[in-house]
C-alpha cells in the first residue's frame, strides 16, 4: 500500500465515525459540534480530492541514469612512441623531397644513397648531434645512425643522406629510419622501400638522382690578398637510369648569374658539372647544388675558406 492510499483509507474512517456520531445526534438546530464536524468532513475531503489527483511517481528513464562511475575505457599503449609528441619542442616534418622512390629497382649489390629533406616544426633547435638512427627492417647495409652534423634552427630543413647497398637476393626490402634527439626524444619515421631484380623481370625505376658527392682539390685555399682568385667546386651527380638532370647552383656570395642548366644521361650513373667563384678577400665560404628535376632538392654543401698567404 502507497502513501496516497493510506492517508485515503484514515479519511475514509475519520468521517465514517463523525458521521455515525452525527447521525445518532438527533435533529434540532446545529450545535458546536455538528460545525466543526462539517469543517473537518470539507477538509478531509479537499485533501481527498487532491490525493486524488496526485499521478502516481514514474521511475526514471533508462537515459536518466547517471553514467558517472562508468568504468574508464582502458589506457592506450602509447610505449611505441609511433607518433612524435605535439607538446614537445622537438617536431619533424618531411617535406615530400626524397632520393630513391618507394619501389625503386636496384641490381644485387648496387650502391645507393637515401636521402629526405626534413623541415624542423618544433620549438628547439636540432644540434648536430641529433641522428638519424636505423631502427627496424631491412638496413641495407647503412650505418647504425648518421649525425646531422650542423645545427638546423625552428624553420629550416636539412637533408639527410645514408649510404646504403642492394641485398644480394632478388626481393621486396623495406627499411625505417628514426630522427632522434641528443637527448633520446624520437621524431618522425622515415623509410626506403627498394625492389632487387633484373630489369627484366622487374619494372623500370622511375628516374631520379639518387646522390650528389662535392669535390675540389683543397678545402683551406691560400690567397694572395689583396689579389682575386678563382675557385672551382665540382659536384658529382649519380642518377639511377637514363634522362635529363637539371639544376642550378648557390653560393656565399649571392651566385650572381647562377642560372639553370641541364645534363643528359644515357644510362644510370655519375657525371660531373663543375661551379666557379672569384674571391678578392680571405673567409668562409661555401656552394652547393639544387637538383630541380627529377628530385626538386638541395644536396647538402660544400664547405671552404680562403686566407691571405
């Protein structure tokens, strides 16, 4: 029995024995009594009358129903450290500029070199100790890790090249590079991927140079001052199959003149353009090569200096 029913039930009995006194009273005119009864029977039923209209408790839907102490989803296995950490000062970004496309076709034992143009996205400066580092797959015979070797600041790239050789079977090979912090923070993955086979059963690599190797005779060059002299960088290009290369040089002193200039290869391997530069004066200096098609990519720099003999 509900509370509404309990409190009907007690009226119920309260006027039944009001109204037997009541009744027993006799006629005449109304007393006391017979008021205060008729005060108490409005009453009881407007109170009645309320009850009555009272609609019964409903219990709560299930949407209704706190979800506080839901038990918390299970943690994340984040120990891979697949992604780089977006509040950390350290942030690498590839730049979509690389050597050796996924799926290059290589002879067993060809030597190559990879290569990615990386931008610094973070905060902090990449000193150049900072290493490019092997980390699963196939190492294709290059090092352990490689140094930067110069400081890269918030906004500059750099492009990073490892040395690697073809496996000696005829297969699919997939190598992943890590660049990592002196400190052991670890940025982005990156990757070469390389088909080793005959041409004939494989498809054509799709042209690229795969590495540019400076040379000049001395690096520290004596100057009669005040006296010009001219200096002459050579850059070795080495490509993967037939076509044209072309490209453009810059240089210390602004490379006045530098314009775009072509090279054509009947078949994959290395050719040389040389780069010339007169200096009136002692200093550091330096000169570099930017292959603008196949790869649109600078290829690192060749440093020197002049000083007065």
């Amino acid at each position: 029995m509900n509370k509404k029913h309990a409190i009907l039930l007690i009226a119920i009995l309260v006027l039944t024995t009001i109204a037997c006194e009541f009744s027993f009273g006799g006629g005449g005119e109304p007393t006391e009594e017979d008021v205060s009864f008729e005060l108490t029977r409005t009453a009881l039923q407007q109170t009645q009358t309320a009850l009555a209209q009272q609609p019964e408790p409903e219990s709560p839907p299930a949407d209704d129903v706190d979800n506080d102490q839901a038990a918390p989803p299970a943690d994340s296995d984040d120990d891979d450290q697949d992604e780089e950490d977006e509040e950390s000062c350290y942030f690498s970004r590839w730049t979509g500029v690389e050597s050796i496309p996924d799926g290059t076709v290589f002879d067993p034992g060809d030597n190559f070199v990879k290569t990615w143009t990386l931008r610094n996205d973070g905060t902090c400066d990449w000193t150049d100790d900072t290493r490019m580092v092997f980390e699963e797959g196939d190492q294709l015979g290059g090092p352990d890790s490689v140094k930067l070797g110069e400081t890269i600041e918030a906004g500059d790239e750099i492009t990073v090249e490892i040395p690697m050789e073809a496996p000696s079977s005829d297969g699919d090979y997939t190598g992943v590079w890590r660049l990592t912090a002196p400190d052991g923070t670890k940025m982005g993955k990156y990757w070469v991927k390389i088909t080793v086979g005959s041409s004939s059963s494989a498809p054509s690599p799709t042209f690229a140079v795969t590495s540019v190797n400076y040379s000049m005779p001395f690096t520290t060059i004596p100057i009669t001052c005040p006296a010009k002299k001219t200096v002459e960088i050579t850059a070795n290009i080495t490509t993967n199959g037939a076509g044209t290369v072309t490209y453009k040089w810059d240089d210390s002193l602004g490379c006045s003149g530098c314009g775009t200039k072509s090279v054509n290869f009947d078949s994959a391997g290395t050719k040389s353009v040389t780069h010339s530069m007169l200096f009136g004066a002692a200093g550091d200096h330096w000169a570099k090569i930017y292959i603008d098609d196949p790869n649109h990519q600078w290829f690192g720099q060749q440093n020197f200096s002049l000083f007065c003999n």
